[in-house]
C-alpha cells in the first residue's frame, strides 16, 4: 500500500473507533503489516499512514537487529482501539517515520506504558512496554490522533534532523524509516 507523506493534511485526521472484526479487517491488518516489513527499519504503522482512518496500529521491535537496552519484545502486537492506561517515567529519543522521510527528531516519550487493545479478532489483550517499544507504540497511537512526530519535537530549532540515507530490511536503497 502506499504511504502518505508530509505534508499530506489528510495525516492530520483523527482516526474512528473500529466496530467490525470481521474477515476485511484481518485482510487489512495483513496488507498493513506487509506494508510495514516492506518499509527500511519498519517497525510501526498506522493505518492512518495509508488513507484509512480506522484505530488499527502494528508495533513490532522483534526484527531489529539489536534492541536497545531497556526494552521489552512483545513480538507483534496488532492494536485496535488502543488506550495507554499508564505510563511512567520521560526520556528523549530519536525518532522517524516512513511518512516523513527526510528527517528525524528528539521527542519525550514516556519510558514505561501499559496499553490495552483489541487484535484482529476482537480478543481483549493488555500489554506492558518499555524502551523502545514503548516509544514505538506511542508513535504509532498519536497516528491515530492525527500527530506526526514533528508536531512533539522538543525544539524545531536544535532537534530536527535531516535523514541519512538508510539501507534497512528491504532490499533496495532508501530513505525511510518506520
């Protein structure tokens, strides 16, 4: 699927609720985390980011080749309707996004959250994150509030960054980074 990107306003849309787990939406979430694989360094997407504006986002930190310190591996969490319900402790981090290509920023996220979320099939799931993922998953939620990374960076001034071309589990030369 394709990607939209910055400065596309449709980012900008808050994302509705989803009411039906049927067979189209396990269809969608499948296209979805195949976008996202196919995406250098993917490790998040929201359907937002491909013009559906659906509470559905995928975090998935397991294919990275090292996982900063610090954080959990929930393995691949597909999360509709996500809430974080707790969270704790603020760091800064680095951040990009496959719908901003050409730069990356300092955002405060918080270090520890707890998020509860429906999958594919409409199942109930709670999951604890920290670190990295936890910095994932936040990224992706604000998607579905229709927040970019740019609009949390700490200073447009000192923390935006113009991206290096990144060579990431796709095959080809590239510059995004999910």
């Amino acid at each position: 699927m394709d990607i939209l990107q910055y400065p596309d306003e449709r980012l900008k849309q808050v994302s509705e609720a989803v009411e039906d787990f049927n067979d189209e939406l396990q269809t969608f979430a499948a296209q979805l985390e195949i976008t996202m694989c196919a995406g250098p360094g993917g490790v998040g997407i929201a359907a937002p980011q491909v013009g559906r504006f659906q509470r559905i986002v995928i975090v998935d930190i397991s294919g990275m080749r090292k996982i900063p310190a610090k954080s959990t591996n929930n393995g691949r969490m597909i999360l509709i309707n996500p809430e974080i319900t707790e969270w704790e402790g603020m760091a800064m981090g680095r951040e990009g996004c496959m719908s901003v290509l050409d730069f990356t920023g300092n955002v405060i996220r918080a270090e520890k959250i707890s998020v509860t979320a429906f999958d594919e099939l409409g199942e109930q799931h709670e999951y604890h994150c920290e670190g990295y993922e936890a910095r994932a998953v936040q990224h992706e939620v604000d998607h579905l509030d229709g927040l970019l990374f740019l609009d949390r960076l700490v200073s447009r001034r000192t923390d935006l960054f113009k991206r290096k071309v990144y060579k990431g589990r796709a095959e080809t030369r590239t510059k995004g980074k999910g």
